[in-house]
C-alpha cells in the first residue's frame, strides 16, 4: 500500500526548499559582498609608514642583453594635511655617489638612482587607495565563478573574472588586436579583499608589419585600516617580444605600516 504524506509535512517541506532556495544564493554572492565591501572601504583614515620599490629589468638576449636593478625606499604620511613624502639621508647620499660615479663610468649600476625612478607618486597613491581603482577594474570584468577555500590559513572565498580588451584606452586599442585577462580575488566572509591576481596576455600590431606579444601578471595583498583598504604588497611581471627585441621586468612595491 502506498503511503501518503499529510499535506501539513508536504506544505512544511515545500516552505522550506523555498526558503533555502531564496537565502542560500544571497549568502554565497560573493560578487555582491565584494562590491559592497569596495564601497565602504573608500575611508580616508591617516595611514603612515615607509613604501619600497624593487625592480629588475632585463632588455635582450644571450650576450647582447643587459639588466639593471634598483631599490629605494620613502617615508611618508597621508592624513588631514594631505601626502607628505620623505627621503632618507642614506637614499639622498647613495643617489648623490652614484650620479658622480655614472659620470665617470656610464656602465657603472646605478641601483638607487633606478630605484628612485621607480618611485611614482601614482602608485603609492593606488596602494593607499585601491578600493576606488577595484571598483573600476569590475566594471569592465565578467564574473565567473566562487570557491570556497583557504587564504593564510583562514577561510576565504576565491571570486574569478574574465576581461577583455575593453579595459584598454581608446588610443592603445588602434594597436592591440586581442586581450585575454583573467582575474581572481580572494575575499574574507565579509567581502572585504585580501588578495588578487592577474594575468593579461595581449597580442597586436603596428606600423604595419611590426606584431607583438605582451604578458602581465600582478599579485596584490590588502589590509584593512581603520575602514580604509590599503595595498600592502604589489608585484609586477611583464614579459614582450616584438621586432625581433625581448624584454622583461619585475617590480615589487611594499607598504610598511606604522602605528
């Protein structure tokens, strides 16, 4: 004989497969928490401490190919008097000895001249602010998927998206042909950023008969401080070929944090 269920049990189980249903995919949208984390994390709290800038480049191949490297370090501090930069009395001499010795001797490594070159004020700005720069950089991404994983040993969600050439400048997009991105974030339970990491790959011409290649990886950890997202560690590689030249470079930018 068959059973049959009370419709009591049957309206119970029905509510509740709906209720999960409804709640369930509202928990697990971690592209949603992310771009409500960006928004809150636009504060302006005064943050200071030293930024640093590693860099190596090498232009070439075999025997016909050089390298150079650099490293220079600035203290500064962003608060309600705006961006205040500072050098130290080592960085300024070491530039002063290798500015006199380069005049002698054009071979001569230059490391903290190269590193002092490396120093933008547009990327420290970026690693003191990256919630603004996030935000623009999804609006030009597909979502794809969400994963459920570790980060440091801590739970995480691991957020991928995809880009294309629409991230590209209106004048870079006469030369470049093709752009295949893909970006991961991982974010914490509240949608607030930990880590990311790209990879652009990017091929096109110009003048014509001269084609190219182009491969970018970027890796970023954040911190949370006082409400505002902060950039602690950021490292470039860039690979190209084109023209019959090589070339490739990395550079790693770190944020210490004081206070």
């Amino acid at each position: 004989m068959t059973s049959i269920q009370p419709p009591t049990r049957r309206l119970a189980g029905l509510l509740c497969a709906a209720l999960l249903a409804s709640v369930l995919p509202a928990q697990a949208n971690g592209f949603a928490d992310l771009r409500a984390a960006l928004a809150r994390q636009q504060s302006l709290a005064p943050v200071k401490g030293s930024f640093r800038v590693e860099t190596w480049t090498r232009q070439g191949e075999g025997k016909d190919g050089s390298e150079e490297q650099g490293q220079a370090v600035l203290n500064f501090d962003d608060g309600s008097q705006g961006l205040r930069l500072q050098f130290s009395r080592d960085t300024l001499q070491r530039v002063e000895q290798e500015e006199r010795t380069s005049e002698k001797d054009g071979k001569a490594p230059t490391p903290a001249l190269t590193g002092l070159r490396a120093l933008e004020l547009a990327d420290l700005r970026r690693m003191l602010a990256p919630a603004a720069a996030l935000q623009s950089a999804l609006e030009e991404a597909t979502p794809k998927t969400e994963v459920a994983e570790l980060w440091n040993g801590q739970p995480a969600r691991r957020l991928t998206y995809e880009f294309g050439i629409g991230r590209l400048k209106e004048r870079e997009r006469k030369y470049v042909k093709k752009v295949d991105g893909k970006l991961e974030l991982w974010i914490a339970a509240d949608g607030t950023p930990l880590a990311s990491r790209s990879q652009t790959v990017i091929s096109g011409r110009a003048f014509v008969v001269v084609s190219f290649d182009a491969t970018s990886h970027e890796e970023q950890v954040f911190q949370l401080v006082q409400g505002r997202l902060v950039t602690v560690r950021r490292e470039n590689r860039n690979q190209s070929a084109g023209a019959g030249e090589r070339a490739e470079n990395r550079t790693v930018r770190t944020i210490q944090l004081q206070g």
